[in-house]
C-alpha cells in the first residue's frame, strides 16, 4: 500500500519544474492528481490516466478557482491537499 493511496492533490505549476515533479512523486505514492498550470502545452504533456483533472490557468484569482471546481469530475469529491 502507497503513502498516498485514495487522496486527491491539487498541483498547481505541474507543468514544468517542481510541479511536475510532484505529480510524479505523487503519481507515485497512489494518489490521484488535479493538475493546473498556466501553460497549456506542458499541461497537456502530462496526461495520464492518473490524473483525474487538469485544468490551464493562474489560481491567483476566485473565478480560476470557480472554473476548476465546475470542471472537477464528481468522483473527486474530496480535495485531500494542495500545492
């Protein structure tokens, strides 16, 4: 059994750099991941069938958030942790 089994992260910046190594880490330790980042291109080259979610722009602003939770599959009910 992973660390992580059965929770769901948010990872903002996953991408590129220290986010997309996190959602490889993440991956990993069994959990499932909603990914973001501003950057479509390197968003899209993440895609796995890991990966419940991921959704392209700046989480500095509510309608970003809005817009995230709207798109989130409904199994992912429970957001376990962010970063």
């Amino acid at each position: 059994m992973a660390k992580l089994d059965n929770k769901v992260i948010l990872v903002t910046g996953a991408g590129r750099g220290i986010g997309k190594g996190c959602v490889s880490k993440i991956l990993l330790e069994g959990a499932n991941v909603i990914a973001t980042d501003i950057n479509e291109e390197k968003l899209n080259d993440l895609r796995t069938a890991s990966i419940n979610s991921q959704s392209q722009g700046s989480f500095s602003s509510e309608i970003s958030w809005v817009f995230l939770i709207t798109k989130t599959p409904s199994s992912t009910a429970v957001l376990d942790s962010s970063i």
